[in-house]
C-alpha cells in the first residue's frame, strides 16, 4: 500500500469518526439521583385524580424520534400552548397551589404540562417517556415542563418556549421529576444547570 492511499484511507477515518461524534446528541438524557418527595400540587391532584397516580410499576421507555413523531410531539405544545391563557393558580382557583387539568382553557405551567401528557398518552406515547419535572427556569423561579425521554436525548415541553427544546439546551436548572417506573414517585436530578451540564461533556469529548 502506497504512503499515498495509506494517507487517504486515514483522512476517511478520520472524517468519518468526526461526523460520527456531531450526530450524537450532546446530552443523552438526564440522570436520577435518588428518591425525593412530590411536588405538594402532584400529591394533591393525585387525591382527587387517584387513577392517574395508581398502578404497577411499569418498565422504563423511551420514545423512538421518527419524523412522525417528532411532528406529532411539535404539534401538540405547540396546539397547547396557542390554545390555554396563563394565570395563576391563585386567580384561578384562589390558592397557591393546584394542578388541574386546564379544561376551562386557563392554567399554569403544571396545568399546561398535565394537558400535553394526557394528550401525548392519548396519540400512544408510552407514560413511562413522558414525566413531569420540575425545574428552576431562566428567572431562577419555581416551574414545571415536561421532558419526553427519546433514543436522541431528553426533550423538553415548555409553555414559555414555543419550541420543543433539548434538554442541554434550556438553560434551566434540574430539580426533580417523575420516576419513568411509577408516576407517584419522583427521583432527584441534583439541581443539575444546563450551562454546567454542557461543559462538563464537552470536556469529556
């Protein structure tokens, strides 16, 4: 083999394995750290919804991203968030906290995430891909999206964001969320921020 070919050969390689590693999504998906309580709101609608917090623990999921479904998941928080009015909990319903599915068209952040999971659910998503969490957003406030878990990484559903959001790149701060086995637990992500997040695996590259 000449020096020539042997040189051609390595630059394929080598631009092979580059495009390689710019498929790969930059952050697979978040990871639990432990058990830790429900959102007070959670168990709340859990009491006067019992059947969407009851049942066997079920095998984790994640959603296989075609462009089907890639469109059906757009469609859907984008239908959401055009269709419910914001307002707080405390104008709505005079408290500060309640989660409630928005079926009078109003709602906050956890009424917006409920709706798009009880639709996603509906379109034949699996629940164990879909779980609420909660997180600290741009502002440093308390709010809720829901993150679908998909073999291209963990993709986030925000109603202040109109589009669908790769975790990594939110900026937000990662408290807690559902367990992908049972949706009355929920499990710690360590307050794990974005920013922070992304360096680390870029240095791991």
């Amino acid at each position: 083999m000449t020096s020539l070919l042997k040189s051609l050969i390595l630059a394929m390689v080598v631009a092979t394995t580059a495009t390689a590693a710019r498929a790969e999504p930059l952050a697979a998906g978040l990871e639990a750290q432990g058990t830790t309580r429900a959102p007070i709101g959670w168990v709340d609608f859990c009491d006067r919804h019992p059947d969407e917090c009851r049942g066997p623990a079920l095998a984790a999921e994640m959603v296989v991203l075609s462009k089907r479904t890639r469109k059906l998941i757009e469609t859907i928080n984008r239908t959401i968030n055009h269709r419910i009015r914001p307002v707080s909990d405390l104008d709505h319903h005079g408290t500060l906290e309640r989660w409630s599915y928005p079926d009078d068209g109003k709602g906050d952040c956890e009424d917006y995430v409920l709706e798009k999971r009880r639709q996603l659910i509906a379109a034949g998503l699996p629940r164990q891909a879909l779980l609420i969490t909660v997180v600290r957003d741009l502002k440093g406030d308390g709010h809720s999206v829901l993150t679908v878990v998909t073999d291209k990484g963990d993709l986030v559903l925000d109603n202040q964001e109109p589009d669908v959001t790769p975790w990594s790149e939110t900026g937000y701060r990662f408290v807690k969320r559902q367990s992908a086995e049972h949706p009355d637990r929920w499990v710690s992500l360590g307050g794990i921020e974005t920013a922070q997040s992304v360096a680390t695996l870029l240095r791991r590259r």
